[in-house]
C-alpha cells in the first residue's frame, strides 16, 4: 500500500465511528494520536489525497480539518477487497 493510503486509512478508522463517516471532521491533534507518522508527513500525504478527489481539507483558524470522501471510503475498501462504502 503506498504510504498516503496508510494515512487514509486512519482517517478512516476514526471517521468510522461517527453516524456519517463522510461528513466527520477530523483533527490533526487526532491523526497524529492515531498514526505512526509525524505531522509534517501526515500533512504531506493530505495534501496528495486531497489531489486525488479522496479527502477534503476543510481550513480553520486554529488548524485544518480533514474529512474522507466517498471516493476515499471506496479507495480504502478496494484496498482491502471490499464492496463499496454505502452512502447514508
């Protein structure tokens, strides 16, 4: 798996838990609590997923916000030999 899809991997993870994963906006204080990667890579790969249509960066004032597509969703589950992300 290329490095960056590791990094959509945990936004998965932690957008999963929420009623609507597409619509969860995450941290970076969450992605780094999460990851094995350090901020500057985490960003780096972010920024490249957000080229790909597969995350959102949303800008803040304090920090940005990322959040995964449906794109994104069916990535990480064609990564794993799963069937695409049901939208809710």
């Amino acid at each position: 798996m290329l490095e960056q899809y590791e990094t959509l991997k945990t936004l998965s993870l932690i957008a999963e838990d929420s009623p609507k994963p597409t619509q969860y906006l995450c941290t970076p204080r969450e992605l780094i609590l999460r990851s094995n990667a350090d901020w500057d890579k985490i960003n780096r790969d972010m920024r490249t997923l957000a080229s790909e249509e597969l995350v959102e960066i949303v800008p803040s004032a304090a920090a940005p916000l990322f959040s995964i597509t449906s794109k994104g969703m069916d990535k990480i589950l064609s990564l794993e030999g799963k069937t695409n992300y049901k939208r809710k």
